[in-house]
C-alpha cells in the first residue's frame, strides 16, 4: 500500500513515516494492533536506543489525504 493510502481516513495534517525495516534495523519491532475503525494501525516497540532513536526514523510530511 502506498503512503497515501494508508493516510486515508486519518484527520491530521502531517504524518510521520518509515519502514519496517528501519524500525527493526534500530532493534525494534511493530506489532499489528488493528481495530475496525484503524484496520491497519500498529504498535512499535523501540530498540535498545530508546524513543529518540525511534524518532529519528520518521520523515514528516503533509498528510496526502486531507484536502487543502
């Protein structure tokens, strides 16, 4: 799925975004925690290097889906 589609739906203005497998090149992991409403929302569990490596991970950028 592209980041498009999976902004769709989300009300916020900007988004953070990354891989996988940057999450777990950091030591992390992400866990499927889906709900009806979020069918693709998940959990991350940083690495050894805590949030602010975690953090350093994510581009931000407009939310492609929320209409201008």
């Amino acid at each position: 799925m592209s980041v498009e589609d999976l902004a769709n739906g989300l009300p916020h203005t900007k988004i953070g975004v990354t891989t996988l497998g940057n999450i777990r090149g950091i030591g992390g992991d992400v866990l499927a925690s889906r709900t009806d409403e979020l069918p693709f929302h998940v959990t991350i569990i940083p690495g050894p290097g805590g949030m602010q490596e975690l953090s350093e991970l994510f581009k931000i950028m407009p939310n492609p889906w929320v209409p201008r």
